[in-house]
C-alpha cells in the first residue's frame, strides 16, 4: 500500500525562519548581533543532495555602529511527502547535530590542548529538531575559497591524502576523549551505537525502527543485485556473480558484522566519507592544499578502517586506489600517530596492524561501492529522483534498481570502478 501523503504545507526554505537565523547569528557574532533582514538563496541543483536540501541565509546585520553581511548554509529536512521518508530525515538530523553539539567541541578541546589545530568542518552556529521541521545552520566556507571536487572524477593523491590526514586527525582525537570517559563514548552518546543497518538500541524496536532497517536493507539488496548484472555482463566474472548473488539477501548481516567492536581500532568514525562530503580549497596553480569534511549524518563508533574503506571505494579509480594503498596507510597512520603522540599517547597498533585491519574490512568497502558509485557517477537525478518518490517501497526501490541498471550500459564510468574493485575483491579473498 502506498504511503503518499497529501503534498506538504511547507517546503524546506520556509524552515529557514528569523527565530533560527536570529539564534545562529548570536552565537556567530554575539548577544548585540541584531538582524536587519535576511534572504534565502539556494545555490544548490537537483541531484546534488539525497537525504537533506541544502540553502543559504544571507543575513544583513547591524552590531554597534557598524553594519555587515554574513551567509550561512542551511541544511533542511526535505520535507517530501512520504511519511516514510519522515522518519529516516528526523534519524539523519539528529546524528549530525549530536554530532555538532556533543562531539565536535570534546574534540576540538582535546586537538587545542594538544597544539593541534580544530577539526577541520564547518562551524555549527544552530541545530533545530521537530519532525520535519529539523533545520541545521552551518559557516559558509564558500567565502574561504572551499568548493566541491567533481564528484564524478575519481580522486587524486593529493586530495586522498588531505582527506585521510583529516579523518586519522578525527579518529586519533576520538581516542583521546574516550580515554578521559568513564564509560564507552557510544553509552554517554547513544545515538553514536545507531546505524543504517541498527537504528534502535533495545531488543524491542518499534515499528519506524524496523521500517528503516528494512528500508535500508533493500536498498542494500538492491545493489547487490545490480552489481550481479554488471559482472553477468562480463566474461571471466562467474565467481564475483555466483558470491553477490549467494550473499545478496544477507546484506544487513554482513553489515552489521563489519560494524561490530573491533577494540583498539574503534573510534568515531565520520560515517559518510565521500568525495560528495568533502570540500578542497586550492592554490592558484590548481593544487588542493586544505579540506573541510561535511555531512556527519551517518557518524557512528566503529573501525577506523571502515571509513578508510568508504573512502578508498567509494571516491578513487581503482588504478590509483591499487598503486598507492600503502602509502595512503602510511599517511593515515602518520596522522593519527602524530596527534596520540603530541598527547604523550602511544598509538596502539602498528602500521602493519593497520593495514589488516583495512583488509579484514574490505567487505565493507565493497557494500558501500555497490551502493555508492552509482550514485558518484551519475548525473543530477539519474538514479532516484527523491522528489517523486511514491511512498509504495516495491514501487520505489522497483523505479531505483531499473535506473541503476541502465546506468550500466549508458554511463561509461560506472563499469571500470565496479570490476575494477570486483578484481581486488577476489584478489584479497574477499570473494571467494
């Protein structure tokens, strides 16, 4: 049965009210901040945002005698009109914003005290919750010269290396607030324990919980099966066909056994590291010499190595991935090591612990492939167009798996990045 409901009253903008613009610019600029006006100004296009809409306030304000402008980005619940669409928006705001109230200032306050520089994200200035009216107002950091990569490119080393320095900062650093607590990070902060594949946190979830595992799962299930049909495709990939298509209804399990506690490599882990999550600054020759890393909307208390996996699959060609793994590793733990170490910390595993750890996880790597590079090639809407969603699941996820099949024979990106990460797979007894 379909869940369409009638079209909603609102739409996303309009959640941009005074009240919050008012709230982000006190704590940005202080008490005596008053607004004179503001405008919202979308500067994003279709199909560069899934799960939130993503839009500017530009504030005009006075403080003293002096008069400013300042622009902020606001992220928005989409308010499409699937109820069940409700629940997973009302999930993904509230991660991120514990996310920017709780955890980012125990870790900036363990990177300061270090010597270390803040982490590296944008300044969080208001947090808003309300079903479907959850607003998040971040620092523009377009004024800095930060912009988005091509997502559709594969990343160099250069931006492989920023990114990877960026995340060990955040893990290392994870580590060191953890150290100071008396119980798991994830006890004090539970909605660090919930995840795509485990929303609920006791052994009776209600009814919303189960309906996004199980939503979750599908679209899980459906990757798998389009990866299926890519390898049935090709000659000499029998075995990577036969292992999706055995594994293919065991997608949830699989995850989850990725995201269990795996001790000394567990950290708070990003939880959505791709090229779409990341902006780069560069210098004028082109170069990208700074990063900022957005979207925390999946963060969780897991491996290190599967945001190194979500990472490495999800945004490089596989040629680069391959030919630079172990100096991506050097850098990683050159990183992490360099934070624990101006603690007067240890870090507890060596570079070759860490390069296990990366491969016992490489099956992670391959799920959030499967799910992700679709997405990562394609152009604006080729895949889902979440603003026509029906709100009947079969329906949909019907609709989303048949876009991603054609995708395998009209988009000449998708195919070398699936069989170029199905060859590592089988190499590394991932597949088997």
């Amino acid at each position: 049965m379909s869940e369409t409901q009638e079209p909603p009253t609102v739409t996303p903008q309009s959640l941009v009210s005074e009240d919050r613009v008012r709230a982000a610019l006190t704590k940005d600029k202080g008490a005596d901040a008053e607004i004179l006006s503001f405008e919202v100004k979308d500067f994003t296009k279709k199909g560069d945002n899934y799960a939130c809409v993503v839009t500017s306030a530009v504030v005009r304000y006075r403080q003293g005698d002096k008069e400013g402008e300042v622009t902020y980005v606001v992220k928005c619940n989409p308010c499409r009109n699937v109820a069940a669409s409700h629940d997973f928006s009302a999930y993904l705001f509230n991660k991120e914003g514990n996310f920017y109230d709780e955890i980012v200032p125990l870790i900036n306050a363990e990177l300061e005290g270090i010597g270390q520089e803040p982490l590296r994200m944008p300044n969080c200035y208001e947090t808003h919750y309300g079903t479907t009216e959850e607003v998040i107002v971040l620092g523009d950091l377009r004024p800095g010269g930060f912009k988005m990569f091509d997502r559709k490119k594969g990343m160099d080393v250069a931006h492989t290396n920023l990114t990877l320095r960026e995340l060990a900062r955040l893990h290392a650093a994870s580590t060191l607030v953890q150290a100071k607590m008396t119980e798991p990070v994830e006890e004090k902060y539970p909605f660090l324990k919930k995840d795509f594949v485990c929303v609920y946190e006791n052994e009776n979830p209600d009814k919303q919980d189960e309906d996004l595992e199980q939503m979750m799962g599908t679209i899980f299930y459906g990757s798998m099966k389009t990866g299926m049909a890519m390898a049935q495709k090709i000659n000499g990939y029998e075995k990577v066909v036969d292992w999706l298509k055995k594994h293919a209804r065991q997608t949830t399990d699989l995850l989850k056994k990725c995201l269990k506690s795996t001790s000394d490599f567990d950290v708070v882990c990003h939880g959505d590291c791709w090229n779409n999550n990341i902006l780069f600054k560069y210098d004028e020759s082109g170069k990208p010499v700074d990063v900022r890393l957005l979207d925390l909307q999946i963060c969780r208390k897991a491996s290190l190595a599967t945001d190194l996996n979500y990472l490495l699959y999800s945004s490089l060609e596989g040629q680069v991935r391959k030919n630079n793994l172990e100096a991506f590793m050097k850098t990683y733990y050159e990183s992490f090591s360099q934070v624990l170490s101006n603690a007067g910390k240890k870090t507890p595993f060596t570079l070759d612990e860490l390069k296990k750890e990366y491969h016992n996880q490489n099956l992670f790597g391959l799920l959030m492939c499967l799910m992700v590079v679709p997405l990562v090639v394609s152009e604006g809407n080729d895949i889902m167009d979440f603003e026509n969603m029906t709100g009947d699941k079969e329906e949909d996820m019907k609709v989303y798996h048949q876009k991603i099949l054609d995708q395998l024979d009209n988009n000449q990106l998708l195919r070398p990045r699936l069989l170029a990460t199905f060859d590592e797979m089988v190499e590394y007894g991932v597949i088997s």
